[in-house]
C-alpha cells in the first residue's frame, strides 16, 4: 500500500492566505501617497466653510440677463487652495460662478476668499430656474466636496404689478414673499 502525504493541509492553506492578505494590506498602506489628508468625512482640513449672502436672492428667470448679485465667501480651506464653486443649472449641470463671475477663486494665506456673483446670463429660459439651490465648493484638483451654503432663488417681484382685485401668484415654499 503507497501511502501520500500532502504538504498542503487546508488548514495550513487558510493561514497563508491570512498572512498573504495582512501583508497586502500592510504594502497598500505604505505606499498610500493620501495619509495627511484623510479625513473621514472627505474634507481636506475638515474646517471649511461656504457662506452665499443672502442667503435669499431675487430671481426672475427667462430674464437675457439679471442684474442681481450675491456675495459667496469660504474660509477655514487649505491656502492657496485653488477652489470651483458650483451651482446647478435647471437640467443639473454644474456651472462654475467663480468662473462666471470671471474669478480664479483661490484661497488666500489665511485660508478664506470671496466674491461678488452677479447672475447675469444664468438667468436666461432653460438655464437657471427658481428653487432651493445648494451651492458647493469642490477641490478644484479632486472635485472632493469641500462644503455647501444654500441659496433661495425667489421671484421677489412676481406680485408686485397686481390689478385691483386679482389672485396673487402661488410663491414657492422656499421664498420668503
């Protein structure tokens, strides 16, 4: 009777594909290139915030271009950091303000930045619309969102021609009036 005997028992087999598994994990977290910058909910500093004031503008859309503004300021973000703020469009495209506004928007030494957003064309039919808008700043290198501000477009003046005597039209939850 010839008799084998394996070299390879399953239990031995199940602790080389353990040490095999820890040593790929060990390798993967040494050469991860992100440690100084990994953050568990995403963010570069994890300080950054995004203030649009105000925070409710009026918006009157279908206009060819819309005289009204808002000031957009961010702080707490890495310096020098080149920041996108962005907003969605009507069909959910993100539009660039800063880039819009005809800004590179970068943080400065301390960190912070801040502009004037005048909507101009955003305004057109079929581009923005009227509604509760959150507007991002992403890492400009990543696209990781950094932070958010909320934004209401309202159509503040849509009642004010009313005729003696006719409805008022519905304003939207959002909208102050």
């Amino acid at each position: 009777m010839i008799r084998t005997h394996s070299l390879l028992t399953p239990r031995f087999a199940l602790v080389w594909v353990a040490a095999a598994l820890l040593l790929g994990l060990a390798i993967a977290a040494a050469l991860s290139n992100d440690r100084g910058n990994v953050r568990a909910d995403g963010h570069v500093t994890g300080a950054e915030t995004l203030v649009v004031t105000p925070s409710e503008a009026d918006f009157q859309p279908g206009l060819r271009s819309s005289p009204t503004s808002v000031w957009v300021y961010g702080s707490g973000f890495t310096p020098g950091a080149s920041v996108l703020v962005l907003i969605a469009d009507q069909r959910g495209v993100a539009t660039d303000i800063g880039a819009l506004s005809g800004i590179d928007v970068a943080a400065n030494d301390d960190g912070a930045f801040g502009f004037e957003w005048t909507f101009g064309r955003f305004s057109r039919s079929g581009v923005g619309g009227e509604g509760m808008q959150s507007v991002r700043a992403v890492d400009a290198g990543s696209f990781d969102e950094l932070a958010t501000a909320p934004l209401a477009l309202c159509n503040l003046t849509r009642n004010a021609d009313l005729e003696e005597g006719a409805d008022p039209a519905e304003v939207p939850g959002h909208c102050s009036a």
